[in-house]
C-alpha cells in the first residue's frame, strides 16, 4: 500500500533521515520504533506529505505523494503527535469542518460523522468544547478526523504521549480496533504498547532502517539470550563447579557473595526456559545446594530493541 523508496531528508547539515526504504502491505497493523531523535515524526511528515524529501519517493496506492497529492491523502488518514484541534469548537463542528476539507457533503458528511464518532467513542461529548475534554478525549478526537473520507490507511504518531495509564489502554484497545479494518502504522517509542498491538515492527535509529520484522521474529533472530537470576546456599566455586556441567548454560557471572550465598545471573540460548530452570534445581540439589531465589527473564522487544539501538550507537 505504501512504497518508500530511499527517502533522505537534511534540515541545513543535519540529515534527519538517511536512505530509508520500506513496504508497507495492506492489512497489517504497524509498529514504528526508535528512540526520541531517530527520524520518526520526520518519516511521517513525509509520508503523509506534510514535508517534502530531500531526495527519494513516496507512493500510496501507486501516487507518487508529490505528484498526485489529492488522490494519494485520500487514501489515508494522519494524526500528528500535536493534534491539529480547534479548542473553541465542538467535536461535532471540528469534524464536520474536516469532513468539509474533505470533500464531504450533505447526507455522506453527517454518516460519516456518526461513523467515526462511534468508532472512535466520542459520542457522548461530541457537544462539548475540545478546549474542556481530557488528554484522551482530544485524542479520540484526533483519531475520529484522521478516520473522516474512509482512509485505508491510519497513520498515527505517538498517540498515547502525554496520557494516563488507564487513558493509554483505551487509545491502545482503540488502535486494536481499528486494525481489523484498517492499515496501521502506529509510532511510539513506549516498547510494550507496540509488542501489545503490532503485527510488525519497523525500528529506525539515527534516520536509518535497522529492522524490519514481526515482534516474535525480532526476538528469535536478534536476541540470542534469556536470563536465569538465582541465588544459592553455596560459595562461589562449588556453584561454579555445578554450572560448568550444564550444557545448557552458556555463560554466567556472580552479581553478589557473602558468607552464606552467593547470587547469580546465568544466560541460555534455550527456547525452552522452564526445562532449564528444571534441570538447575535439580543439579543443585543432587549436590545438596539448596537455591533460595530463582527468577527466569525471557529476551522481549526491549531486549531488540536496546540491543539493535545500542550497536547503532556504537558503529557511529
């Protein structure tokens, strides 16, 4: 649905975007990740043809975004990080304002409207001045503008800053929602609202593409490890000497000794993290070394994340 081909963008010397290409399908909800600074907000505007590149393309639906602009906004709907909100009007009269911008008329308009109110659960404040709604009421309201004119596509740019956790949810389940009908492409930089909603993850750093993968995918293939933290009534040595007969194990190392335990963090490449904790009790206690503590971590998208940003950093 959306073709990005080589997209570079420089404010004076500062390149905020560099060479970036992807592919966005049809029917996918969307992850966009990268630290605060990466070229995110930058990659939208472009997209959504509020910036124009420095150099490459952008196609959406086969229109290129800057040569047949009309015909390629119409087919998806924008919410910026700062909603553009009119705080003296009514959700009602902001959207029936949008719809108009549009090309929405008459009948259609006044469906539409309904739709999106209802979609985006802003009907029972829809008479209300924005200027009075919370943080997550003019969101929904941002969210409602950006569904008027029936877009296949939804572009949404870190929806949830500034929100409380229980108004994250909401825009969260809204997000899901919408994903059943809609192209997503949804950006944060909050890593388990993206693993919570996402089908894929685009992860750039410094306006570069340094992954492009399902969540599950990005774990399996980047992150080799998983974390065992344990802490057992035994010295140093005779832990170690139980360890090195564990295959399983791949390396460890003793975060805190004293007289009577010592504790550790041990690493494995199993998938199969539950099994190996097993086979740790069970070698402990074959040499009557009693474990005290015992907490496994599975490697989740923070892990990738940290991992693939990091290397970024350290390459530059």
């Amino acid at each position: 649905m959306i073709q990005v081909e080589h997209l570079t963008k420089y404010y004076g010397n500062f390149m905020a975007v560099n060479d970036l290409s992807f592919t966005i399908e049809e029917g996918h909800v969307y992850g966009f990740l990268g630290p605060n600074g990466a070229g995110k907000s930058t990659t939208m505007n472009i997209v959504t043809g509020c910036l124009s590149p420095t150099e490459g393309t952008v196609t959406i639906g086969g229109y290129n975004i800057l040569n047949e602009p009309e015909k390629a906004k119409k087919l998806i709907g924008y919410l910026p990080e700062q909603p553009p909100l009119y705080m003296n009007e009514t959700p009602l009269e902001y959207l029936t304002f949008v719809g108009e911008a549009k090309g929405l008329k008459g009948e259609e308009l006044a469906k539409q409207i309904e739709e999106v109110m209802e979609q985006a659960g802003i009907e029972p404040v829809k008479n209300r001045l924005i200027s009075s709604l919370s943080k997550g009421y003019k969101q929904r309201v941002g969210i409602a503008q950006a569904l008027l004119g029936n877009p296949r596509g939804i572009i949404l740019d870190e929806p949830t800053v500034g929100l409380d956790p229980i108004q994250i949810i909401e825009i969260r389940d809204l997000i899901k929602k919408l994903g059943e009908t809609h192209t997503v492409i949804f950006s944060s930089h909050i890593l388990s609202e993206v693993q919570a909603i996402c089908e894929k993850v685009l992860i750039i750093a410094k306006g570069t593409l340094i992954a492009f993968d399902t969540p599950d995918n990005l774990e399996k293939e980047l992150t080799r490890t998983n974390g065992i933290d344990i802490r057992v009534c035994a010295g140093k040595e005779a832990a170690a000497a139980v360890l090195d007969g564990m295959e399983e194990i791949t390396d460890w190392e003793c975060t805190e000794e004293d007289a009577e335990s010592v504790s550790l963090h041990l690493k494995t490449e199993e998938k199969d993290i539950r099994s190996v904790c097993c086979k740790l009790f069970l070698a402990f206690a074959e040499q009557k070394l009693p474990i005290f503590e015992m907490t496994s971590k599975k490697a989740n998208l923070e892990d990738v994340f940290l991992e693939l940003t990091e290397s970024e950093e350290k390459e530059a």
